[in-house]
C-alpha cells in the first residue's frame, strides 16, 4: 500500500497540475484524486465531500492533501482535517513539488510531506544563479 494524494486547489488548478504531471511521468504510482473549490461554493458541502474522498482514498497508509495557496478557502476549508492521524496537509503546491510526491510514492506519510516541501522549494530560484558562465 502507498499513501494517496488529494489535491485541493481553487478552481481547475489542480486537475491542470495533475494532467501535466502525468504527461511527464505517464505511470501515477499513487491513487490521486483533485478537488476542485470553486468561487460561491458551499462550504460545509466540500468539507462533508473531502471527508468522504479521505475515508475512500486511505487504504491505511494516509492521506497527503497538497493544496494552492494558503489562507484561501479551499486551504482554510482542509483545517477541519488537521487533527486526523492518517492526514497531512502541505500547501503551495507547484508542479514540482506534484512530480516529487509521485516519483517518491513509496515513503511514509510523514517522510512524504517532507519530501513534498522540498520538492516544491527546490525548483524556486532566480535561473541567472544557475546559468552558466
């Protein structure tokens, strides 16, 4: 069993992110599944249907929630689930910090939301600093 993925993003950004990983890295080595938070959503709605995706996508190894941007609503609606054992949640989420999290599914929850902070740190920086002489 590996840990599953729920992305939870405002809009389409999250299906976006997921169809662009996956045309990079065609095996998903993970169940991953997108929420997508739309403007003028109802939110006891969404809270009540991400507890239900946790519940189907945790086959006993947890849930990684990797959210947008946090202090938004859809990241301030995943609040609720903090307290849950079998649930992490990292937010900022970019493409590579997604690709991360896929190629290294096989890690516990706890070392994957590790692995998925530094993974979407380390693609940030100014591409001058790397640009050869």
């Amino acid at each position: 069993m590996k840990v599953s993925i729920l992305i939870v993003t405002h809009s389409n950004v999250g299906n976006v992110l997921l169809n662009a990983a996956k045309t990079i890295m065609v095996d998903t080595p993970s169940e991953m599944s997108c929420i997508n938070i739309w403007n003028q959503c109802d939110v006891e709605l969404e809270i009540s249907y991400i507890d239900k995706m946790i519940q189907t996508m945790d086959k006993g190894e947890g849930v990684l929630i990797l959210n947008d941007l946090y202090g938004a609503t859809p990241c301030n609606i995943l609040f609720k689930f903090l307290e849950r054992q079998s649930v992490r949640v990292v937010t900022g989420l970019n493409l590579s910090m997604l690709l991360t999290v896929m190629n290294y599914s096989g890690l516990s929850l706890d070392d994957l939301m590790v692995k998925a902070i530094e993974g979407g740190k380390s693609n940030v920086f100014d591409i001058k600093t790397v640009l050869p002489e």
